[in-house]
C-alpha cells in the first residue's frame, strides 16, 4: 500500500504517494524525473547517489523515501540557480574536475555539504568530505583542487 | 612549428562540462521510453556445469513479468570479438547447453519494474549437472585438467610466439643473467555507471539500442552477427558514458539479452547490471604468471631478455588474445634489446572471464619488468636511473621486425625525473623512491575484428552561419575525445571551439569507427577529423580565393574565423562571409568535409608510441608493513598537448587505477567465487589514500599524429605498480613478486628478513 510522502525538492513542495519501500534515490529519479542522481552501488558504498536531507550529505540509496517525509531535499540540479553555476560547479569545469561525470553529482553534493557546514576546510577536511564518493576517473586531486579554490573564495555566489 | 595554435593546447572547459556538472547528462542510466520494460538475468551459481532443463513457466505466470528467454530463444550463435578467427568466437552469452563460470548467463526477464523482474528470477527452475572445474591456468594446463571447451588441446585458448635476435646465444654472452618469477593479479574496472543497455525493436525488425559503450561500431556488428541482421538496420548510441577503461566495447550480458527480451515483445526494454553482476559477471584484467629472464653485460648493457607467462582466461576468449599478444610485445619496452624471446600461454579456466582492460596487458610486463631491471641494476652496482638511460629508446628506433618508433621523449623524461629525485633530497626514514619507465601505442593495427572499414572516419558539415557540426563515430566514455576531436576540427578549419557542435557514436548518423580502446582516438580519429576539416577546409578557400581575387601563387588559410593570404594576413575577410557565398556558389548545399584514417606500413602493432618515467614515493611502518603512497610523479610525454586539461586528468586518474593494482586492487576467489563483490569489499583508492601528483610535460612532436599529437590515456597506467615495488625495496629491503603489494605481503615479508637475519 503506498503512503502519502510530502517533502521539498530543490525548494518545490510534492506531495506524491510512494511505495513504504521505495528508496529516495529511486524515488527522485524514477517519480519526480530529477536522473541526475545516480546509483553506482545501491549499498551506500560508492556515493554517485548523494543528496542533500536537511542540509546534510546522505546517500538516497540508503535512505527510505518516507524517511524524508516533511524534509528539504536538494539535488544536483538544484546547485544552479535559473542559468547561474554554483561556484562549486564552476569551479569544478575550471580545473576539469570530472570525466565521465557519472560520480561528478554526488561529489558535487558532498562537497556542497562540506561547505556549507565547514565553509573554512582544510585539505585533510576536503578530503575526509568526500572519501565516500568514488570518483574511477579523475584521481580526486582536481576536484580536491577545485573546491579549495572555492574555499579560498576564487568563485563568488552568483547573484 | 611555425603555426601557432588558436584552439590546441588551450585550458578549455569540456564540451560536455556544463551537462556534467548540472546533471543534465543522460546516460544510457538515465534513458525512459514510452511502454519500457525492465530486464534482469538468471547466472549460472556453477562455476562449470551441464544446463539439463530450464522450466520458465512460473516465472511466466508471475503478475507483470511479460516474457522468459532462454539460449533456446536466440539462433545459437557464437560471438567473440576476436571475428577474424571464428575459432575464438566462444561465447553465447544466453548459455544452452553449459555453463562455464559463476555468473555466466542461462535466462534472461523482461517485466513492468526492476522488482518484479527480480523476483521472477527465483521462480525460473534451473536444473544443472555440475562437472569438475579448473580455476588456476597451471592445472588447467595439466593432461587430467577437466575441459573447459571441447577440443581444447590443455584449454590453451591461445599461444604467442615473438621473436628477434639470437637469444640462447646472447645469454653465453653476458656476465650476468637473472632469472625471476612473478604473479600479477586481476583488477575491476568499477566503472561508476555499470554495464546498461535499453533495445527496442521495432515492429518493422529494426533495432534500436541505447548503451554506455567504447564502440557503438563493433556492438553494432556483434549484434548483427548474433541476430543474423543487416549491420544497418541497428542503430546503436552510446550517449555519455559512465567509465570504459576497456570493459566496455564487447556484446554484453546487459546489451544481448535486452535485445532477444525486445525482439520477442516489440516493447523497449532496459537491462542494468547490478553492481555486484558488474563484479562477477563483467570482464576483469587478465592475471599472469610471468617467468623474467634478463642477460646483461657488467656495464649494464641489456643483451637478451626472455619472458614466458600463462595467462588466466577465465571461460571464453573476450579481448584476452590482445592482451596476450600486447604483454609479450611490451614486456621489451621501453629498451632497445637486441636479442628478445616471449612464449604466452592463455589457458582456459571456468572463472570470470579476463579481457582489456587500460593498459592490455602492459601494466602487467612493465610491473615485472621494471621490478627485475632494478633488482639487475642493484646487482651491477649500476644507478637505476642510468641503467634505463643505457638501454632506453630512442627517436627512430625499429623493434626489430616488429615496430618503428618516429618520437620518442623517454631520455629527456629519465633527465627530468633525475632532476626532481635531486630537488627532493635526502628522505626521511623508511621512505623510498622507486622508478619505473614505461611506453604504450596510440591504437592498433591488426584487423583482429575483421572490419572492411576504415578504422576511423568523419563528416564535417558547415552550414550557413558558419557553424560546423562534426559527426564521428568516435566514442566519449569520459576520457573527453568529443572535446579533444573538437579541438582539433576547430584548430583544422580555422574557426572558434564554440564554433564546432559533435555528434559522436551514434551508428545512426556517424561514420564508423572502431572505438575508445587502445588509446587509439586522438591519433586515429584525431587524424580522420583533422582531414575531414581539411577537406571541407579546401571548399571554401576555392571561392576564397575567388572572391578575393587572389593571384595564384597566394597560399590562402583560415585562422580565428579570419581567411587570408599566408604572407600577408592582414589582407583576408571573414569566414562566415566566405561560407555564406560558398554555400551560394555550391547550388545552396552545405559544406561537407570528409576524412578517413587507417594505419598503413606502419609495423604490426602501432602508428606510434608514447613514453614517460614515473617516481613513487612510499613512506613505510616497519613493524606493521602499512604504508602510504606519498607522492607520485611523472615525466611523460605524448606528443603536441591537444588538450592540457585532458592529459591532467588522464594522468591523475591514471595513478588512482594503476596505484590500486599496486596497492590494493584485487579479486581473490574460492573455486572460482569471487569473494568481494562489493565496493565496500573491493578496496579502491579513495580521496584519503590518494597521493600528491606532480607532471613534467616534456616536448615532443609525433610526425603520424594530428598535429603532431599521440596517446596519453592509457599509457600512463603501466609504470605505477612497478614505481610502488620499487619504492617499498628502496624504503625497507624487501621485495613483493605478486601483486598487488598490500600492506600484509610487506609485513610478512619484513618477519622473514628478521628471521633469516637472526
């Protein structure tokens, strides 16, 4: 039977009916269309699922969707704001921060969680950020690189 | 060069980067179509047994499963990549009589969800005869070994022999022979997107296939093989692509059964492996028993080399016949070596089957290699450094019979990182540095697939505002081709990156090509694109010329959108204007540029090589063998830089690969179970682990190259495992013979030097 689910997503009000064991990851992808969240393991090891609950990092692989009842999520494609990159995802072209992108969603989401909690990181701090992603292509070192700009405050806020 | 580049060279933004990073890329992942079905497939739990009966009939009545399928439903063909040699095509992929490693598949579901179509699974009734099972090529290769195929002499898939010089004579010669053993292990590609694969067929038969691939050519032609279709009723796409790294351009267990699911229904259907099937099911590197023996004089003059290996296949021939032939090619790089002998094996085993995988065999002989060239070094009292600069390649150099080397930076490349061991200074205890050279080919020459095509081709079009759309069927799996092929049109015609718009492999619309493997894109594709542009290029400056009542003996080029005389580039006019009038004077038709490539006289292996000397840096806990990859820097060198960015990355990402295989990448299996299935069991290097990386460019400019540019991807995973072995014997005095060397291996090896000590 499924239940009444209402949250926020990237700042828009749902209210839908899910299924008690239908995941977050699935149900953004699969109801709401947002496939910029991927899955890479579906056990919470890999991180190309990551999301924002509450503005905490989470893998929505591992998070049941009626668990994110009344909650503000933020996904990948909530970074921008109408036409405007985060700094984080300029930054993250700027030192060519991804390859094939698959994980570049949920790095950019853990990252984003980093900063918002820890706008001041240090490089073991961005590290231990985003040692749950797993990134196949690009050896973390250019996007270690890319959010330490952004902490240096190389990209301002767009207004 | 006297040019000077406008596009090449420059720090740019990804093509794609902007779809990248607002997670606007659709992947094959990503793909929904109307009336879509979800497939999912049954494995074999055996690692070797007779199928006796399949009963589907549950599965059948289960609410939302809308069909079965079985070996039975497809025609009970064959396929294997290796196409030239029909021999080595072995594999079904929907097995119907046997089944040869754990995971090969037996049925395949197709329902209304992704649940639905795994409980159906459950309910599909395999009846299997178990049969005895070999895992390990050395008892494979025993007279009582069970047989994996019939037929199969010793389940010898393979054999390779290379040969040149007089080798039992030149080992009288030296003064100081060798002789070591090694084992290589096998890695995952743990590509982040998993093998997926949406068909469709249509009820006129043709078939649609959206798939994360590294050749939409070749799966295009495999499943015209397996279906015993026309090649151009299949229109296969690969959009983005989540990671390759090599296990990615062979007909698979996602792609086959979704296709036989579809034609059965006429209803799309999207199969995508589950990450612990991507682990099991999908091809892996190939593990090696390699046997090293080296000859040199006391000076340290390498007079004969002989390397035997036995190679684990697993349960069919994949992309392995490759790696067999390319380990034994590279295990003589990158030296000059006048007297070479190789002999490899690839033995039939009922485990996962080993196939391509970045680098194809040459991280494994350049492990091997690279730890014994030290241990002989040491030996002769000879610098590692120097032994490498006395036997290295150089430009122009012919492995004998074998290959022809145009550039080659490697002795300019030892100079730098001799430079940088210096500026580094004296280490702290328990720290090493440990070098390892290394070279790899700019793709392959042998027509193992068979293809009457030519191996890279593409279609420029300029249309009237000047704009240019590039077809190329060449593929992006991350590694950034549609940018770097970009570039490059961008560079040849004169006009802006911007300027330029790709449409990459998509069988329907591009020309063929075969494919991202073999480091093969930016020189093969990069040099078709590069005509193609010149082509189109050609078109315009005619009226160009016209127009601008240019005399004859005026050479005309473009550059930065401006046409103009080569002597006097003050005098042009505007590219888009010329376009304009072009396209006018070619009665309203757009430009179109074509430009093909495929490698002639050019040796048997490849059109060019890279080289590059890489330094890892360890820093080791003496009572617990732990150690942490500190730095790792390299020398390298790949021709004109087409795309800085790119190498970067290339680079980095390769040390993250190559440093696991050193490090901690690895498969162990019971009778023929892997045993860590998971990336939370499968230990990758992770940010924390990840070392500093330093690169030194070095200058070289490959004559065969699109502007002068070679290989930079996979190359750069060869030298690492070897840097990290050489290191840890420089740091605490032991040496590690089987990959990878973890942590554990250095702390027994550590308790044995004490002992033998006492």
């Amino acid at each position: 039977m499924k239940k009444e689910l209402k949250f926020k997503v990237n700042g828009q009000p749902y209210d839908i009916f899910v299924k008690p064991k239908a995941l977050l990851s699935d149900v953004l992808r699969i109801e709401l269309g947002l496939t910029g969240t991927k899955r890479g393991c579906n056990s919470s090891s890999c991180g190309a699922c990551t999301v924002m609950l509450n503005g905490m990092a989470v893998k929505s692989c591992s998070v049941l969707a009626l668990q994110a009842n009344g909650a503000e999520v933020v996904t990948v494609e909530g970074l921008a704001k109408g036409n405007k990159l985060s700094p984080l995802q300029r930054a993250f072209l700027d030192h060519g921060s991804y390859q094939c992108g698959f994980c570049t969603p949920g790095m950019l989401m853990s990252s984003t969680a980093l900063l918002t909690e820890n706008p001041k990181p240090t490089k073991e701090e961005i590290k231990e950020g985003i040692d749950g992603n797993i990134c196949r292509c690009t050896g973390y070192n250019s996007i270690i690189r890319a959010i330490t700009a952004v902490v240096k405050g190389d990209y301002k806020e767009a207004k | 060069m006297t040019t000077k580049f406008t596009v090449i060279g420059q720090r740019v933004h990804n093509v794609d980067g902007t779809e990248k990073v607002t997670g606007s890329a659709k992947y094959t992942f990503d793909v929904v179509l109307p009336n879509m079905l979800y497939g999912k497939v049954k494995r074999s739990p055996y690692p070797h047994a007779k199928i006796l009966k399949i009963d589907t009939s549950k599965a059948k009545k289960l609410i939302g499963v809308k069909a079965v399928v079985t070996g039975k439903d497809t025609l009970g063909r064959k396929q294997g990549i290796w196409r030239r040699f029909p021999e080595l095509c072995d594999e079904e992929i929907l097995c119907r009589t046997k089944v040869r490693y754990i995971g090969d598949p037996v049925a395949a579901v197709a329902a209304i969800d992704e649940d639905t179509a795994e409980e159906a699974l459950d309910l599909i009734e395999v009846e299997y005869e178990p049969l005895p099972a070999v895992f390990d090529p050395l008892e494979a290769i025993k007279e009582d070994a069970p047989q994996v195929h019939d037929g199969v002499e010793l389940n010898i898939n393979i054999n390779r022999h290379i040969e040149w010089g007089d080798v039992d004579e030149a080992f009288q010669k030296c003064d100081h022979i060798r002789e070591d053993q090694y084992k290589c292990s096998s890695q995952a590609h743990v590509c982040m997107e998993t093998h997926d694969a949406v068909a469709s067929f249509g009820h006129n038969g043709k078939l649609t296939v959206w798939t994360s691939s590294q050749s939409s050519y070749y799966i295009q032609r495999l499943y015209a093989d397996m279906l015993d279709m026309k090649e151009s009723d299949i229109r296969v796409m690969n959009r983005h692509t989540g990671g390759g790294f090599g296990s990615k351009f062979e007909l698979d267990s996602a792609q086959f059964p979704a296709a036989i699911l579809s034609q059965k229904l006429c209803q799309p259907v999207k199969i995508v492996l589950s990450r612990e099937e991507e682990f099991t099911a999908t091809k892996r590197r190939t593990p090696m028993y390699y046997f090293l023996k080296l000859g040199a004089t006391k000076d340290g003059k390498l007079l004969a080399k002989e390397a035997r290996v036995i190679t684990e296949g697993g349960a069919y021939t994949a992309m392995g016949a490759t790696a067999l032939y390319l380990t034994g090619f590279f295990s003589s790089f990158p030296y000059k070596y006048p007297n070479y002998r190789y002999d490899g094996y690839r033995v039939y085993t009922n485990t996962a089957v080993t196939s391509a995988m970045r680098g194809f065999g040459a991280p494994q002989s350049t492990f091997v290699g690279e730890s014994q060239l030290d241990m002989m070094a040491e030996d002769l009292g000879i610098d590692p450094i120097e032994i490498r600069r006395k036997n290295g390649m150089t430009p122009n150099y012919e492995v004998p019979g074998q290959a022809f080397i145009q550039s080659c930076g490697l002795h300019q490349c030892l100079d730098k990182i001799e430079d940088h061991i210096k500026k580094r200074g004296k280490l702290p205890p328990n720290h090493g540095i440990g070098v390892s050279a290394y070279g790899f080919m700019s793709g392959g020459i042998f027509n193992w697939f068979n293809t009457p095509y030519a191996f890279s081709a593409a279609v420029v079009r300029i249309n009237i505002d000047g704009k240019v759309d590039l077809y190329t069927g060449a593929c992006d799996i991350g590694q950034g081709s549609n940018t770097t092929l970009s570039m490059i049109c961008a560079e040849e015609l004169g006009v802006k990156l911007e300027d330029v718009r790709i449409f990459s492999g998509d069988t329907g619309i591009c020309p063929p090509d075969l494919g991202a493997w073999g480091s093969r894109e930016t020189l093969m594709n990069g040099n078709a694109v590069k005509r193609a542009a010149a082509d189109a290029k050609r078109q315009l400056l005619e009226f160009a010329a016209a127009h601008m009542g240019a005399n004859i003996v005026y050479d005309l080029d473009i550059k930065d959108r401006w046409v103009h005389l080569v002597d006097r580039p003050e005098r042009g006019v505007s590219y888009f204007d010329i376009v304009k009038a072009a396209i006018r004077g070619k009665d309203g038709n757009a430009i179109m540029g074509r430009g093909y490539y495929t490698p002639h006289r050019k040796g048997m292996i490849s059109p060019a090589y890279s080289f590059g000397v890489q330094i890892a840096e360890v820093a080791v806990d003496p009572e617990t063998g732990r150690y942490k990859l500190v730095n790792v820097t390299t020398a390298h060198e790949s021709g004109t830089v087409v795309n800085p960015l790119g190498i970067e990355g290339q680079l980095e990402g390769a040390i993250m690969m190559a440093g696991g295989y050193g490090y901690c990448e690895d498969q162990p299996m019971d009778d023929g179970k892997i045993l860590n299935p998971s990336i939370a069991d499968y230990k990758l290097i992770r940010s924390l682990d990840m070392p500093e990386t330093e690169i030194l460019e070095i200058d070289t400019y490959e004559p065969e190259g699109p502007f002068g540019a070679k290989e930079a991807g996979e190359g750069l995973t060869n030298p690492t495992a070897g840097a990290i072995g050489n290191a840890i014997y420089k740091a605490v005095g032991v040496r590690i013979n089987d990959l990878p060397i973890t942590p554990e291996k250095v702390f027994k090896a550590l308790r044995e030097k004490k002992q033998k000590a006492k």
